[in-house]
C-alpha cells in the first residue's frame, strides 16, 4: 500500500519532494526551522510549530469537523469570510485586560481576546486533525549540562561565547545597514558591541530613544559606548501622536495595546531605523529575564528564614542600589546607616507581604522571630500595620484607587484557570529551583510584547532581532546559582564578567537602570487628550465594559500633579487600558467585526 509523504511548508524555500536528503526523510526539516507548518497527509493532521520564545505568533480558528484557520496575523485571520462568524470576544481576557496587575502577570497561554481563537504556545506544535487539536512539547530544557562549570572566570567567557554566536546567528539573514536600539543599558550596549566586533566594517546605526525625561536619561551611557564602537548614532524622540498611532497599531494587532508603556517608543525606533535603510533592529527584549539578576536571593533568603545569609546579603546590595525616594538623604548616609534602613525596610515589607498566607499564630511567630533575629523594632511594624489600615479605610471610603475599573456586570464573568501555561509545561520535570528563571521568561508580559514587535516590523518592513532569546543562553544562565549571579551585590555578575574589557566601564558595571515612569504618564496625558472626541461619544461600547465614573476618577488622578507616584502609575495603567480598549472596539465596529 502506497504511503503518502507529508507535505512541509517552512520559512525557508525547499521543495521537499526534490532530490535531495529530505526527500527519503522529510520530517528531518521540521529540526531545523525554528517554526513551520506541514500537513501530513498520511494522518490528516495539520501542524503548526511555534518558535521556542514566541517571537512568531501563530494564531488559529478550529471547529471540529468543519474548519480550521491559522495565521500568523490576527488581523488576517479575523478578516477571514469564514471566521467572521465565530468573533465573539472573550469576557475574561477583557476583564483581566482592565484589572491592575491581573493582565499578562501570569504564565503565557493560548487565549486570547476572542474565545474561539487560540494561539500555539512557544516551544510546540499544535496538531490539528477534523475532530481535535493536541499541544505538543517539541522544546526541552537540560540547564543541567552546564553544572560543571563554576568559576566566574568560566562562567563569563561562556557567557560571552554564547552570546556572541547568538548575535552572529541572528544577522545572518538581514543585509547592510544594520540598526541596533542602544539604550545605554547593559543589554543594548552589549549587543550594539558584539555586533561592531563581528561586522567592523558594516555600516552600524545606533539609536538611543531620547524622552528628555528626569530618571530615564541614560544618553551618556549610550554616547558613551557609540563613541567607542564608532557607530552612527542618533537621538530619536519619540513620537507624540499617541492616539493615532494607538489606533494605526490596533490595527495591525487586532487587539487592545498590551504595552507597559506608550508604543509610540518602540515604533518611534522602528521608524527610524527603517527611515535609515536598515534592514533589522537588533533589541535587547527580555535580556534581564534570560540572563537573570540574582537579585531575587534577598527575598528568598527572607521566605526561607536564613538570617545571616539574608544581613550578608544586605551588605552587600546596600553598596549599587538607592532607597531615596522613601529616605531623600539616602546618598549622604554611611553604609552602616543605609544597611540599617535597608534591613528595617525589607524585612517589614515582607512580613507583611506574606501575612495574607499565614494563620495568627504563624504571624505572631514570624513577627517576634524577624524583629529579634534581624533586630528591627517592633515600633516599625506597628507603623506599617498603621499605615496599611488606613489604606484599607481610603479604599472602603472611595478615597483610594480600584483594582479593577470593569463594571459589575463584567465583574460576575465565571473566572477559568487557563490549563495550558507555557512556563509550567516548558518545566516538566525539571527542579523547582529552575521555575522563577523560566517563569520569568515565559510570562505573558513578555511574550505579548515580541507579538507586538512582529506586527510592527511588518509594517515598517524592518526585521526585530533579539538575540537574547536563544536556546543554549537561556539554559547556561538557568543552571547558573542565584548565589552567584548576584556576586558583589550588583547582579548579572556572569554576564558583567563577560563583558570586561568591551564595554565602556561606567556602561559595565552601572548599577541601576533608568526609570520611564514620567515619559509614561506624559505619554497617557497626551492619549487621554487626544481620545476625547472618541471617549465622549455616547454609544461607545467600551461602557459596556468599564466603569464610567471609575475611569473619570482615574482621568482626574492623572492630570492632578503633585500626587505619589503610585497613585499616576496606576491610574495611567487604567486609564491607559480603558482607551486601549475603547479604541479596539471601535475599530472592531467600523470593520464589522464586533
């Protein structure tokens, strides 16, 4: 009986019936594609393999014994005449969607803003048959092969060779010019490096995006390292026409904007890289997660009651990190005054953190054991108690902000705990020890992010490299010990270490990051006054879903200076979110899609 062979679509053009060594074994291609889709005639089966972090989203519509739909664009796929029928937007997302710290907080999973519309979860390969679809593990993760190795000195010149074969891999296919986004943050400026170092003659842009913001300047960094690699640098400023590129990129995702902050940054870069002929952008996306700080030891030495790790730990971070904005003198103190403050400051707030979890008699152990053992006052946790009771009386007298803005009739929507988290299936069997590391990475946060990134580079015709997501890097830095990523107290000690000598040594061993919460409120003032014509139209069905009067009251939070900073931050995140979503339901109605 004849067998017929599988047909194999890939990203590259083979023709698999051909003469060559895929003809006799045709399934062998699939190992070296980082996706494809084939379907196997020989089991009438479908398959669609996603990329093992993402980058490539793969979206489809399957309903048993009818149909199935998938593409790599969402917009494509709703635009379907077949799928037109089955657009019923998910409930839940859009709850979760306009519920602080709620949305993209957990694990990425296959749902998304519409209910019969799934995507494939980076890592597998969804197999589609007439009656069902499976998710298949093709990625598996052996950090362990890596545990040999222990001295710094080893562990960054791996580090440093990973990394460099990574960058190399990922410029193959994209031609001259090349651009890179170089904040002046470790990530960007190492990859703007290693990739002069491998190209010496490319012509090599830089772009720095310029907020002209307080605490998220770092144009010294990145002037710094541009100077050293002779790149050709430029300030962009980002663009200001926040509502009309909210809505152009709505379009192009076919959903609300997930973004943490304003993406007319990232596409204010893409813009320009594009504006400059390059053909890709390298991005340092996700470089802190699949690297990993260390830094989280603090808390853990806290949650697992190891006092004198946890006070030497203390000594250590007090030297790169700034508690100013709680105590303004901060920088005039002495060390043994910032470690005493330090130590006052985390080990109330982790208390309290872990009080909801525990029973009287735990809390009452736990408050005398950490006030003795760490020798901190019980006066100061009275005064957080204090505090935090207040807080609690503002928000059941109205006077604090809401965790959600959705109205009750959303709020009643049956919560379902998604089965099928990307972390945990990605984990298997491997140690707990390694789950903070690819939770990190696999969140939906970040995920969505790279999404987002595909469709923009497509319509600015530039290619988003980010050669941190690479399969060899993520597991060497996974079997790397939190002990020794958090070295001297700065974090990262694996990768500073592979960096000696290549960067600019202030761009090297910077100890804090910049902070682009200003830029951030700045950016949803202008959204909010520019939406206004669309936010007051009185059939606008985003009403539907939030409330009103809790967006009004989020609206005038964020254009009331001279608040604390979490009060913006999270009625910019709400307010931010409500627009987001108005503007996707509009453009669902006007393309007769809602």
């Amino acid at each position: 009986m004849h067998q017929a062979q599988s047909e194999i679509l890939t990203p590259a053009e083979v023709d698999p019936t051909s003469d060559n060594q895929y003809s006799q074994h045709p399934e062998q291609i699939l190992q070296e594609f980082e996706w494809g889709v084939w379907f196997n005639e020989a089991t009438q089966t479908l398959h669609l393999k996603r990329d093992i972090f993402g980058t490539a989203p793969f979206y489809y519509l399957h309903l048993p014994h009818r149909f199935v739909a998938f593409s790599n664009s969402l917009v494509a796929l709703l635009q379907m005449d077949i799928a037109s029928t089955y657009l019923e937007v998910d409930k839940v997302r859009i709850l979760n969607y306009i519920s602080y710290r709620k949305d993209q907080a957990r694990s990425y999973t296959n749902r998304t803003f519409f209910e019969h519309i799934k995507t494939v979860l980076p890592g597998h390969t969804a197999v589609i048959s007439a009656a069902e679809v499976k998710i298949e593990r093709y990625f598996h993760l052996s950090p362990s092969k890596w545990n040999n190795v222990t001295s710094i000195e080893e562990l960054g010149q791996i580090f440093k060779k990973l990394l460099f074969k990574s960058v190399a891999k990922s410029l193959e296919g994209p031609t001259e010019p090349i651009g890179s986004h170089l904040s002046g943050g470790l990530d960007s400026s190492s990859l703007s490096t290693i990739t002069n170092l491998l190209n010496p003659d490319a012509e090599l842009h830089t772009l720095y995006l310029d907020t002209k913001t307080k605490y998220s300047d770092e144009s010294d960094y990145a002037s710094a390292v541009a100077d050293k690699i002779g790149s050709i640098h430029h300030k962009v400023p980002p663009q200001t026409n926040d509502f009309e590129l909210f809505s152009l990129y709505t379009s192009l995702y076919g959903h609300p904007e997930c973004m943490v902050i304003s993406p007319s940054a990232q596409g204010s870069l893409m813009k320009k890289a594009a504006e400059l002929g390059c053909k890709s952008l390298l991005i340092g996306h996700d470089g802190d997660s699949v690297v990993g700080s260390g830094l989280e030891l603090i808390r853990q030495s806290y949650t697992k009651r190891d006092w004198e790790e946890l006070k030497s730990l203390i000594r250590l971070r007090i030297q790169y990190t700034s508690l100013s904005k709680n105590f303004p003198r901060w920088d005039a103190y002495n060390d043994d005054k910032k470690y005493e403050l330090y130590k006052r400051s985390l080990v109330v707030e982790e208390f309290y953190r872990e009080i909801p979890h525990l029973s009287a008699s735990q809390a009452a152990s736990l408050l005398l054991t950490s006030s003795n053992q760490m020798n901190v006052s019980l006066w100061h946790f009275f005064k957080k108690g204090v505090s935090a009771f207040k807080n609690r009386l503002a928000r059941i007298s109205g006077d604090n902000l809401p965790t959600s803005v959705a109205t009750e009739y959303l709020s009643t929507t049956e919560m379902q705990r998604d089965s099928q988290e990307t972390s945990n299936l990605l984990k298997g069997e491997l140690p707990e020890d390694y789950k903070m590391g690819i939770d990190d990475v696999f969140n939906a946060q970040s995920i969505i992010a790279s999404e987002q990134f595909f469709a923009l580079g497509r319509h600015y015709n530039i290619v988003n490299l980010f050669p941190f997501y690479d399969k060899d890097l993520f597991e060497f830095c996974l079997s790397i010990p939190m002990r020794t990523k958090f070295g001297v107290g700065l974090g990262r000690q694996h990768f500073r270490e592979a960096m000696k000598d290549l960067l600019p040594e202030n761009v090297r061993t910077r100890p804090l990051k910049a902070n682009f919460s200003i830029y951030g409120r700045q950016a949803a003032l202008r959204l909010a006054t520019q939406s206004k014509t669309l936010m007051e139209k009185g059939d606008n069905p985003v009403w539907q879903y939030v409330e009103k009067s809790k967006f009004e009251e989020c609206l005038s939070i964020l254009f009331t200076e001279g608040l604390p900073d979490y009060k913006h931050s999270r009625s910019q995140f709400f307010v931010t979110r409500t627009i987001s979503l108005a503007i996707w339901l509009n453009w669902l109605r006007e393309n007769n899609l809602y």
